[in-house]
C-alpha cells in the first residue's frame, strides 16, 4: 500500500507531529531538534551522540517528512533488520537489502522504492557499491544519505573498514543529495577525517554529550573472573547482559559454566557459521537467552534497549571500543553497570596481539592501549577519563563509578603537573610521553640531545623520580584532561586550556602516588552493590507486563522491544493507564502501537490494580487506595496535593533516578520534575535529600538566611550565595528547615 501520511511541510513542527503520531514521544531530546532543522535545510550533517542518545530519530523523522526515500548505510545485517522491524512496528514503512536478501524479495523492494512506497532503504556499504545500485539510485528520489556508524571510515577510528573509504562516491554522483553522517564513537582526530573522507561540504556538526550517567562504571582486579561473574548474575536475576572475551575458546569456556549453574547463556564469535551467530543474536534479542558470551564481532549497533549490564572479561584494546561496548547497556536510559575485568597479563597478551597486526598501526593500537591500561588503573573519576578522551570536560566527579564511591588518597601535584607542562610547552608541545619524561629526569640519549631539549630551563626538573613514577603522574595528567596526544604529530603531547590553567597557578591538581601493581589477595571478593528492591508493586506490574511483552512479541516472531521498551513498561507499572487517553501519554506509545498493544495491555493492568471510574473513562482509581471501604478517586488525591503524574515522578525517583533522567525518560521539563518532588516533599512523601544537598550545603543556605535576616526571598539568597546552589536546591533546604523547626 502507499505511504500516505497527512500531507507535511518540512518543517520542525510537522516533525515534531510524526515523533508523537510514530514514536509517542512529546518533544525532541536534548539536540534533535536542532540536527533535524539542519537535515531539513538540506545541509550536510555530522551527528556525534552516544549509544542510546537517539542517533536513529534524527534522521529517521527527517525522512518521513520530506519527500523520496532515505538511503541508510549500515555496516551491519542485524543492525538493519532490528531498525527496519522497529520502524515497521511505528508505522514506517522501511526495507533492507543485503547480502540475506533474496532476488525476488530485492526486485520487490526496488519496485516499492520507485512506486513511493518506502520512506527508508537500508543498505549495507558493498551492497550500495555493488554493479549497478548506484544506477538504481540515481533513477529515484532521494531525500538524504544517512551514513551509520560513520567512524568506520576512519584509519584513525576503532572500527575501520576498507569499504566505508569508497563512499566519497556518494558526493561525486550525487552532489545535490545531503549526507548525514553519525557515530557514538569519535575522537577528534577521527571526527575530522569522517568529514574529509566522505567530502561533506561546509557540514553542520553536533556534538552531544558522551556522558552516559546512567552506566555504573566498575573495574575488578582479575583473579577469579569466572567466581566474579557467576556473583554478579546472582544478584541480577533475569537481567540481560553482555560478557565480552578475548578469545572464541574463552567465550565458550565461559558460556559452558554459566550453563552448568543454570543461567541461560550462550556463546558468539566469528568461528561460528553466520547461521549459528544469527540463531544466538536472534535468542538473546526476543530474551530467550539472558547472556550472550561474545568476542567483539558481536554487537556492533545492537538495538536491544534492555541490556542492564556489560561485563569485560578482559581489557579492551581501546577506550573507543570500551566506550561502544559498554553503551549497549542501558540504551533505553534506566540504571545499568559496566564491569572490567583487569590484569597486567591482559596487557601482554593484547600488546602482542597487536604487534602482528598492521605495522603502519602497531605504534597507534599500542599507544591507545596505554590509555585503556590507565583507565583501568585510574585513581579518578573514571566517567571524567573516558569525556577527556573525546574532548569533553566533566565539572565534577560523577558519583557513579567504583573511584567516586572509594576514592584513593592523594597528594598535591601541582608542582609535578606543572614542570611536564612546562616541559611540554618549552619544547615546542613535540614530545611524546617517552621523550617528555627523558627531558624530565635529564637524560642525554641522541633524541633528547638532537632536539634540543637538553637547552630548555625544565630539563631535569624531575630527576629526583624514576620512569616508572613519571609515566604515572603523565598519565594522570592525561586522564585529567590537562593534555592530549596528538596522533597525527607522531603522537606529541599537547597542553589542552584546562592545563594551561595548571600552568598558571590557577588551578590545583590531585595525584596518586605512584605504587606498582600488586596482585589482590587470594579469596578478597570484589564489594557487593546493592541489590535492587523487586518487591514493589510496581515492579510486579511490570514484571507482568513484560512477560505479556514476551508472549505478544513471540507470536508475532519479532524482539519484545520493538513492541515497549523496559522504561515505557516502567513507566505504565508507575502511572497504570487504564484508558486511551492516558496509555497514549505513556512515553513510547504511538498510535500505531496503540492501535497494535493498547488494549491487551490495558487489560492485563486492570486485572492488576488499575480500575477505571464508572462516572467517566478519564477518570481511573488506584484499587489499592481506598477510603471507607472504596476506592479513591483521582480527584481526592489531588486534594490531598499530589496527584498521579507527581505520584509517578516521587516513584522514579524512589527508584534511584535524579531529576535529569526522571526528566528524559518522561519527556518532561526538569523544572516540571523538580516541581513534582517539592510538592511530593511538602505533603509528606520521604524524599531522599542526601541527593539533592550535603550537611555543610545545608549548613551554608542556612547561613545566608540568617545573614539576610527575615524571611528574604529566594532570589535574594540565590544572589547572596553568588549563585551555588539552584532555586529547587534553595526551596527544598528552606522546606526541610521548616519541618525541622515544626512549622
């Protein structure tokens, strides 16, 4: 049938109408808004967001809105077919052609492109090359080309493919067609080249954050793994993860124990027939599987939103490919945990590894895996190491890693940051580390003295330590963003804005001393997280829900969350609509998927709780709230000041959430959530203040209100304290005070 919407200008309304009428979402994430007003000029684009942060909208809206199809290049068979089936189940008509792909099922697709049919074509880079399809192209209307996991095209990027270079095609033969290029994983470096290589022409370019504040970031010293895997499964009952190896023989070693306890895992690597690998990404997408054992050719773009954990059961051979591995936990925005196995044998066995490989990259792979190695030694915030690495800063330490948590002594480094600086500075920012630290300790080996270096005034300011401290202190500095190593200038360090600060005495810098690595002892097991609490009616209801998620997406033999994600489940367990109206005010239900699920759904949440008034549809009870013996209306509730809405937000973040993911994951303005926990807080719901302020914090508001004097207002106090604290912060501390005081 043909694609007919409702006629729509391309405009950013009528897109924002396509992401409630397909996606049921209200409003753009943070940045989409603004690339798809960049896509819909027609300009070239380069979309850098993390895994989860919704890369795939900011093109796929565009292309339902503007008219001929979206030619979306995808280095993946799986990546497509979980894209094209999501879109499919939103009501976009989408297609992939690829190697899986028939001759007749092709000649229809290609017949559907021509007719109108579809609004987005996936391809896979050889097939776009392949004889004749850029022919094919050139006979039909295109609006865009969406160039997935765009880092490929880079020498310089963890993930290059020879075949993703020859897409500077596309520029040559179509000049006049835009070209979207989006990645979650580039440095610098690599974000430079993408636009270089694929000729894009004054591109617009977006960087998000690579923040993802919802992975608990964890590293474990490698004694014991399997012991440590099998504790953490335990303590996560039923949560899908991954577990990524370095050999096919661990991965199946590994699965083979896991089995043997129980758990149902399975392992993935290239020495599978493509068969096999399909049938075991096929089990652990639908969640017939909860553990998938893999080497990295497993993964590359997965879409399942629900993974609550990644676990490396060895070092990685870079933070690139850390950073995306890791970033298949938790895409759907709820809290997951990131686990990294370390040990230095790690570190031999992928220097050799990589010294085999590509000799014009040996000294590149080698270089980056020194800054995996130090990540995994950090004595800081691991989440500030991992933004340093692609350029962003971090103001504070995030609270949400295993350094934040237990943090190491440290002593005053400033003065040793400043003569590496210095050093560097002097000598023209051309160093490498090895070199730097020659020139520190005063060495006269043929590099320091054809150089030069021998003559600047910080040549030996740091004799007094040895290599081995040096290379520790520098690190750090590395992974505190106060330098960075420039690749393409045979891998000189070079001093960032952050370190010239340093510099100048105008900031101070924390160090770890400098110990060798020593092994954990036999038998200490890593500290236990928190379990989460499963015992709340909500998550029964939810439980509920996701086993009538499975049941549906079973019969209907696609992934469960391309019916609902985890957190629009979630968020149904919490709010229990009971009508049209307000299931549609759930986040990710669409008309289309309203249309497909609502009913059965809002069936299954009447048979648990959720009871509609008989006076009118709009107006539902909570059956487990009832006064004189009935259930109690919405509008009771709402005298009593907190209503279902501020019920929900109180409930998520009982759950753990902070006001900015409460605020994302329902689509709502974080001063509409701030507003709900301070009404929740006023009428008597137990909020957690220790996360909205300290002790001193509170000890230092108080203050500027005695020295105010009165009862000031609260932009008064706001000014007062130059501006430290935010106005939620300000009224929550004056409403505690209150309670306190008995008012």
């Amino acid at each position: 049938m043909l694609f007919t919407p409702e006629p729509l200008a391309p405009t950013l309304d009528s897109a924002r109408r396509v992401l409630k009428q397909y996606y049921g979402y209200d409003q753009f994430r943070p940045m989409q808004g603004d690339i798809i007003e960049s896509i819909l000029g027609r300009q070239d684009t380069v979309v850098l967001m993390p895994t989860g942060g919704g890369k795939s909208v900011c093109f796929q809206v565009p292309a339902v809105v503007q008219e001929g199809v979206c030619v979306v290049v995808s280095p993946l068979i799986a990546l497509m077919k979980d894209q094209v089936e999501a879109l499919k189940a939103n009501g976009i008509p989408a297609a992939y052609i690829n190697s899986s792909v028939g001759l007749s099922e092709q000649q229809s697709i290609t017949s559907d492109c021509y007719n109108g049919y579809l609004k987005l074509l996936y391809v896979s880079p050889e097939k776009l090359l392949s004889e004749g399809f850029l022919t094919f192209l050139q006979r039909l209307k295109l609006s865009m080309f969406a160039i997935d996991e765009a880092h490929c095209i880079s020498s310089w990027g963890h993930d290059f493919r020879p075949e993703y270079t020859q897409l500077r095609v596309l520029r040559e033969q179509f000049p006049q067609v835009p070209i979207i290029a989006l990645t979650a994983t580039a440095d610098r470096l690599t974000q430079r080249d993408i636009q270089q290589q694929l000729r894009l022409n004054q591109p617009q370019v977006f960087l998000s954050s690579f923040d993802r504040p919802n992975i608990n970031l964890i590293v474990r010293p490698g004694q014991n793994r399997v012991g440590g895997v099998l504790e953490f499964i335990e303590r996560h009952p039923g949560e899908a993860g991954i577990i990524y190896c370095l050999s096919r023989k661990q991965c199946e070693t590994v699965a083979g124990k896991l089995k043997e306890k129980g758990i149902r895992a399975n392992h993935y690597h290239a020495g599978l027939t493509p068969n096999q690998r399909a049938k075991v990404q096929e089990d652990f997408l639908r969640d017939d599987l909860q553990v998938i054992v893999a080497t990295i050719a497993f993964g590359m773009g997965i879409d399942k939103s629900n993974v609550r954990w990644v676990i490396h059961y060895n070092l990685p051979k870079n933070i690139e490919g850390y950073y995306q591995e890791i970033g298949r936990a938790g895409r759907d925005g709820a809290p997951a945990t990131a686990v990294l196995f370390y040990s230095f044998g790690d570190v031999m066995s992928l220097r050799d590894m990589l010294s085999k490989d590509d000799p014009k990259l040996t000294q590149l792979n080698l270089t980056k895996l020194e800054r995996m190695q130090q990540f995994a030694e950090a004595a800081s915030c691991r989440r500030k190491i991992l933004l340093n690495y692609f350029s962003e800063t971090l103001p504070q330490d995030c609270g949400n890693c295993d350094i934040c948590r237990n943090p190491p002594t440290t002593f005053d480094g400033t003065l040793l940051a400043q003569k590496a600086l210095s050093a560097a500075v002097r000598g023209r920012e051309r160093m490498s580390i090895g070199l730097l630290i020659d020139v520190l300790r005063g060495m006269r080996n043929q590099a320091v003295l054809s150089g030069g270096y021998d003559q600047i005034k910080t040549y030996g300011a740091g004799a007094d330590l040895p290599y081995l401290d040096w290379y520790s202190y520098i690190h750090q500095m590395l992974n505190d963003g106060l330098m960075y190593i420039a690749y393409e200038e045979g891998y000189a360090l070079k001093v960032t804005d952050l370190g010239r600060e340093v510099l100048q005495g105008q900031r101070q810098v924390p160090m770890k001393q400098f110990k060798p690595a020593e092994k954990a002892p036999k038998g200490k097991k890593a500290p236990r997280e928190a379990t989460p609490v499963s015992a709340t009616p909500e998550a029964r209801l939810f439980e509920v829900l996701r086993a009538l998620r499975k049941q549906l997406a079973d019969e209907q033999n696609v992934p469960p969350y391309v019916i609902f994600t985890d957190t629009t489940l979630q968020e149904m367990a919490v709010e229990k609509p009971v009508t049209r109206t307000a299931m549609l005010a759930i986040s990710g239900v669409g008309m289309k998927k309203f249309e497909n699920y609502g009913e059965v759904f809002i069936k299954e949440i009447l048979a648990h709780g959720g009871v509609p008034s008989p006076d009118d549809a709009e107006d539902s009870i909570d059956s487990d709230d009832t006064v004189g013996g009935r259930p109690r209306r919405r509008e009771e509730k709402d005298k009593e000041g907190v209503n279902d809405t501020q019920q929900a937000t109180f409930q998520l973040h009982r759950m753990g959430l902070s006001p900015e993911a409460i605020a994302e994951r329902r689509n709502m303005a974080l001063s509409t959530v701030q507003g709900h926990l301070f009404t929740a807080y006023t009428k008597g719901l137990d909020l957690r203040l220790q996360d909205f302020f300290t002790p001193d914090q509170f000890a230092e508001i108080q203050l500027g209100v005695d020295q105010l004097g009165g009862a000031p207002m609260l932009r008064d106090l706001f000014d007062h304290l130059r501006e430290k604290y935010d106005y939620f912060t300000l009224r929550l501390a004056s409403a505690y005070n209150k309670k306190l005081r008995g008012e």
